[in-house]
C-alpha cells in the first residue's frame, strides 16, 4: 500500500509540474552575431533574459566569441517560435546581426537592441563562419580567410600560419582546376553520387571547429552524408603535404593515415572509385580519376603551395595558378595562367557577392537544347 501511494504520489506530481520550455527536446541553438560598427575588445551585446524566459544562453566551448570585429552569441531557444529577443548594446555598437548566412531584422536605440528570430526547427549555428563558397556544376569549393583580428582556438596564439593558409588557398584553386579538367564534377552530377567539397580550414574556430592543425580538403559529400569519406591533407610550415588522415562520417569507422607515396581513393555511393588522390613523396600531389593516370599539381616557389601551383594533366599544357586574398577588399584574386578571377565577398560574413550566374534571356529569344 505504501509502495503504491509512493507511485501515484510521484504521477501527482509529474501530472501537476507544467513542461518546461526550456527542456532540450522543446530547443534548439541559435548563434547570433553581432557585427559591430567600430574595432573593439568590449561586448557588443549582451543578452537581456528578461526578453525571453524560455531562452538561456548556451555554454559549449567556443560557440560564443568577442573580438574586435563581432561579438558572438549562442542561446538556446524555444522551438519553431517567432521571438523577439532583446539585447543590451553599449554604445549602440552593433551595425547587423547576422543568423547562418545572412541578416536578420534588428532594431536598436539608447544601448538597447531587438532581434528579431525567425522560428527555427533545427539548430542553426553557422553565422561565426568566415569563408566565401563558390558553387559549380558538381562542385562546391569553400574559402575560408584567415583574419589574425578573428583568431581563437589552437590558433589564438602564436604566428598566424599564413605559409599553411596561402598554401590551402592555392590547392583548392588547384584541385577545381584538375575537376575542371577532368570533368569531375559534371561526372559526379549526372550519377547522382553526391557533389565534390573542396575546403581549407577555419583559423577562428566557428561553433567549436579546432580546425587544426593546418590542411585541405577534396572530399565527395554522400547524398544522404553517411559514408563520405573525409580526408584531411595536412600542411607543413614549408608549405608542403605531409600526410592525409581519412574518416567515414556516420558509420563509426576508425580514421586512416595515409602517407607520402600512398593513394587515398573516394568512393562513391555505388561502391566504385571516383577519384584518387596521392602524396608524392616531395610533397606534391596526384589527383585523378580512379585507375587513370593523374594529374600533377606542383608548388611554384621557395614557400612550397603558397607561392603558387602548377597543374599539369595527361596531354595538356602545365597551367599555372596563384592566389591572394585581400580582406579589406574583400576580393580573392585568382589567375590561372593570363586568366585573372576576381570573387569579390561581403567581409562580415565571407558571403560572395560576384554574380554567380547569367540570368535567363527574354521569353521571346530562341535558346538551344542542351
């Protein structure tokens, strides 16, 4: 009897205590940032709880940042809500605020500032991100730029690795020209096997990327991701490949380390080879399609990769290629041989603002079949 008052006690109580918003399952992250107007180390904002007692602020590692560029904040906040979160902004600081990739409305005044949220069904964390992402047929390549203002992380202290970063920079110029070349990309499409990613790495540790040590990336993104195998082709001081380290995302495989002079295959979701690439045992590097000869991208200069690549495939002319990003700009300048690209980009957020495409002739104008 005593047992079973204890039991209906306790569903007394569980029955009577209302859902609590904030329980993990009712919530989801939202990152803010907070562009500010002027340099600076103070806060541009700080969260007002009185504006949302279902919200609290979310302390993972790194998640949430201040420099002199932006003040970054994590919240935890009610599920698929429209909320009107307010902030204190000393010095009225703040020219945008920025939610993933773009803005979202806010208004400010005497040091205090309103946020509108849009509701949110999944977490959405990206908006510390700082990189520029230039899309084509098969393809997506990702950018990142090495602000010394923005650095945190394993890069916080310390010399910038600017040989390293130059050195990514080139390759993944490098590696869409041998996906050019090869038509990689288009290849990938038409057989639905997912789109080729390249990257370099983040120097500012975005939702708690340790993007470290320095390296790039050519990797085929599964369609549904489980099974994409990631390669971290990792960089030394000289400018150099050293190694490469491949996972599998989703399906608990432990990683591999492939060393200089040992192909690296991407594997598609039919089960066949799609590309493959190779240290060599200087520290260049093959790429190619599986079982074919491949390409050779070579450095250029004294700095290894960073002062520049060459990229020569089977019975083609060499192509050179070099890169330079210039922050304050915003531009990234890239020629490959007498051909000068210029991918201009918002410096807040890295979001590219060259026109990506053509738009569509007039109805009226006869277009060819493809």
């Amino acid at each position: 009897m005593r047992r079973l008052a204890v039991i209906l006690a306790a569903a007394g109580t569980m029955l009577a205590a209302p859902a609590l918003a904030t329980d993990p399952a009712d919530t989801v992250k939202v990152v803010l940032k907070f562009v500010k107007r002027t340099d600076g180390a103070a806060f541009a904002a700080r969260f007002d709880p009185a504006s949302c007692h279902a919200c609290s602020l979310d302390g993972t590692p790194y998640y949430s940042a201040n420099n002199s560029r932006e003040t970054v904040i994590a919240l935890n906040v009610p599920r698929s809500r429209s909320l009107e979160l307010a902030f204190d902004t000393p010095g009225d600081n703040v020219r945008r605020v920025i939610v993933e990739g773009g803005d979202v409305p806010f208004r400010v005044g005497q040091g205090h500032g309103v946020v509108q949220l849009a509701p949110l069904t999944s977490d959405a964390i990206t908006a510390a991100e700082f990189a520029t992402h230039i899309v084509e047929p098969g393809m997506v390549l990702r950018f990142e730029h090495a602000d010394p203002e923005r650095r945190s992380g394993d890069y916080a202290s310390g010399p910038m690795p600017t040989v390293q970063r130059d050195a990514a920079n080139v390759l993944e110029f490098a590696q869409r020209e041998v996906v050019r070349e090869l038509g990689l990309g288009a290849y990938v499409e038409r057989g639905g096997l997912g789109r080729i990613q390249i990257m370099g790495f983040d120097t500012n540790t975005p939702h708690g990327h340790m993007d470290s040590p320095p390296h790039m990336h050519m990797h085929l993104r599964w369609p549904q991701n489980t099974g994409t195998q990631i390669g971290h082709f990792y960089i030394g001081p000289d400018g150099l490949l050293t190694h490469t380290v491949a996972g599998v995302k989703g399906l608990g495989a432990g990683q591999r380390t492939f060393g200089r002079g040992q192909a690296f295959t991407s594997v598609g979701p039919d089960g066949r080879g799609v590309y493959t690439h190779t240290i060599t045992p200087d520290g260049e590097l093959d790429l190619g399609r599986a079982g074919e000869r491949p390409c050779r991208i070579g450095p250029l200069g004294q700095f290894g990769f960073a002062s520049g690549a060459t990229v020569q495939c089977p019975g083609q002319p060499a192509r050179k290629i070099a890169v330079r990003d210039d922050m304050r700009l915003g531009a990234i300048m890239v020629t490959t041989d007498d051909i000068a690209e210029v991918f201009r980009y918002d410096t807040d957020t890295g979001k590219l603002l060259s026109p990506a495409h053509v738009e569509s002739p007039g109805p009226s104008v006869y277009v060819e079949a493809n």
